[in-house]
C-alpha cells in the first residue's frame, strides 16, 4: 500500500454524466453498461448506460468517457490474499 501512496489519480464523475479518469494503463473490457480499467492504483469497474469512451490517451493515461454512471469501484487487488477458500487453506 505505501507504494500507492505517492501515485496521484484522479476519478471524476461530473453529474454522473461525464467520467475523467488519470492513470489509466489500459481498457481490459468495455461495452455499453461496463468500464473495466487498469490504472496505476488498481483496476476500477464503471457500471452504467450508454457509456462510451470519448477519448484515451495511451500517453498521458487520461480517459474520458460519456453516458449514465451509476458505480465506479476499485477491485481489490490480485495479490490480496485471495478469496474465502484460499484463507481457509492457509
């Protein structure tokens, strides 16, 4: 976690219409009703209608996207211990 704590993100969801994201690495998936993103802070899956990604820049990792945002939420990530049958197994 403290290897987080210097990256710098940004997730704006402006009256859940428009949706900026910084630090995006890569689009993993995307269709109409689901985002999901790679970022420097882990991946972020953005739940909605008629989303559309208006612009992402590989470069710089801002993405911008449209349509109605109901959920933007942080996955936990894939080194956090597992799910419930891997912590009984420890």
């Amino acid at each position: 976690m403290e290897e987080n704590s210097r990256i710098i993100q940004n997730v704006i969801i402006e009256s859940r219409k428009k949706l900026s994201v910084s630090g995006v690495r890569q689009v993993l998936s995307f269709d109409d009703e689901t985002l999901l993103l790679d970022t420097a802070l882990g991946r972020i899956t953005v739940k909605g209608e008629n989303l559309k990604i208006e612009n992402f820049n590989t470069s710089s990792g801002d993405l911008s996207a449209t349509g109605t945002v109901h959920a933007a939420v942080y996955m936990a990530s894939e080194n956090s211990g597992g799910g419930f049958i891997s912590r009984l197994f420890r």
